[in-house]
C-alpha cells in the first residue's frame, strides 16, 4: 500500500548487501551513506508524506485506499 516502499526497497537491499558483504570481510569498514544521498533521501521521503495527505487528484494517488 505504499507506492514509496517499492520504489526504495531496491536500492535498500542492494545498500544491505553491500553493508552485510563488508561485514563479512573483516578487513574493510562498514561503508557510509554519501551526504547528497542521505539529503536527497530525507527530501523524497518527506515530500511524498506531504503529498499523500493532500485531498487533490494528483496527490490522492498516492494515498493507501482499502
């Protein structure tokens, strides 16, 4: 019910699996999220719950209905 989980999740794992590869291999620090990701992440997320509590058409979209 969420449209942005399934646009992220992919990326999710992927940054998972590098973090869990390195950790396997005991010679390499865990990596670090780059600062323009980290912000451009935390602007998506917060523009897309903005957005999906406006009761206009493009914005209703967004919204989980059931």
């Amino acid at each position: 019910m969420n449209p942005l989980l399934v646009v992220l999740a992919p990326f999710a794992l992927l940054w998972a699996t590098r973090c869990f590869w390195r950790a396997l291999r005991h010679d390499l620090p865990p990596p670090e999220l780059p600062r323009p990701a980290a912000a451009i992440t935390l602007v998506v997320v917060l523009a897309f719950w903005l957005l999906r509590n406006l009761p206009w058409w493009p914005c209703t979209l967004l919204a989980p209905h059931g």
